[in-house]
C-alpha cells in the first residue's frame, strides 16, 4: 500500500497477572485484566473508526481469536529487547511495506479518540513526526513519516523524562514535530480512579 496510512497498535497478550501489574497491586489480577479488557476494547472501536491500514502487534504470541483479530487488522509479533527495539521494529516493517504516515500507539488510554487519531495523520502532512504526550510523562501515541532509530534506540523507558527526551532528539535531529492534546495512560489505581474507566468500575 505504497503511499498509505498505517496505524500500528501494542497491546500484550490479556493474561492475568501479567498484564497491568501495577494496578493489580491495588485490585487485584482479575480486577486489572477486566479493567485491560476494557481499555483493548476502547481501543479496538476508535481506531476502526479512522479511514487507514491497522496492524496489531501483540506481545508474546498471536491468539486463536480476539478483538484485534478481524478483517480489518493484520496481526503480527512484537520483536526486540525493550519497547524501544520493539517499536523501532514495527515502524520498520510498516515504512518496508510502503506505508508514508505511520502512527504508532498502546491499548493504555481511555481518553484517546478517534479525533485524535485523525489529527495525528493531518499532523504528519506537514511534520515529519507527531508526539501524544501523557501526563505521566511518556507519550501515548508517536507518528512518524521517516524512520528515525535515535528516537527508539539506547533509551531508558518507563521513566517521567521519556517525553522531554524524545523531544530533545527530535530538536537535535532538525526533525519539525507536532504536540497532540495531553491525555493520561491507566497504569495505577490512582489514574484508574481519575479516569471515565473508573465510573464503569466503580
């Protein structure tokens, strides 16, 4: 699809206790994947939402069935050490395939929309890269239209200065960017608790 759109999406296989172990440390294994079950969910209805190619990558293994596995996805594995090798690996296979605008995101935040979505491929018309920052200090959506390693390779994540040092790569690499509106993941029960999520667990 030389010239195309692509969005990529993370999730991790949906397996109790391995999934959202931070926010499991507060209600529990089983609590946590419902609450995952539901953000891969949310996911899964805005992205077929926007008019482009979606790929999903899954985290150690690809299921017999799931909410990812339809017509309207293609499904592959995740590959790489840490997230960084792991992302730069999908970019990789999507700008090998042809695509022009690649966005990539997680199955962490209830707050994205497919508007959202849509303004990161209007971003990348002009810029050659589109950042979503999360308030926790990372980022919940990257966009790029080349591949840049730098971003992806020799990084520390999981950490509160994942998004100032990307933007400092990308200043330091000339690469002209655009911010999306700041949105929060759901990692903790206290971001579960501030979240939309929380009134439908509550």
């Amino acid at each position: 699809m030389k010239g195309g759109s692509l969005l990529i999406i993370f999730t991790k296989n949906p397996e109790s206790g391995l999934v959202k172990t931070r926010l499991a440390n507060s209600i529990g294994d089983e609590k946590a994947l419902e609450v995952y079950q539901k953000l891969r969910c949310h996911t899964a209805c805005i992205a077929e939402k926007v008019d482009v190619s979606r790929t999903t990558f899954y985290s150690h293994f690809i299921p017999a069935t799931d909410i990812f596995l339809t017509d309207n996805y293609n499904a592959q594995l995740q590959m790489g050490e840490d997230l960084g090798e792991r992302m730069l690996h999908a970019m990789m296979r999507g700008f090998e395939a042809g695509f022009r605008h690649i966005v990539l995101i997680g199955t962490d935040c209830y707050e994205l929309s497919a508007a959202i979505l849509e303004s990161a491929f209007a971003a990348l018309e002009d810029s050659d890269a589109v950042i979503g920052p999360a308030r926790d200090g990372g980022f919940y959506l990257i966009g790029l239209n080349r591949l840049f390693q730098e971003i992806f390779l020799g990084r520390e994540w999981s950490t509160k200065e994942v998004l100032s040092e990307t933007i400092e790569v990308l200043h330091r690499l000339g690469i002209p960017y655009k911010l999306l509106p700041e949105l929060s993941d759901i990692d903790t029960f206290d971001d579960l608790k501030k979240s939309g999520l929380w009134t439908l667990e509550a």
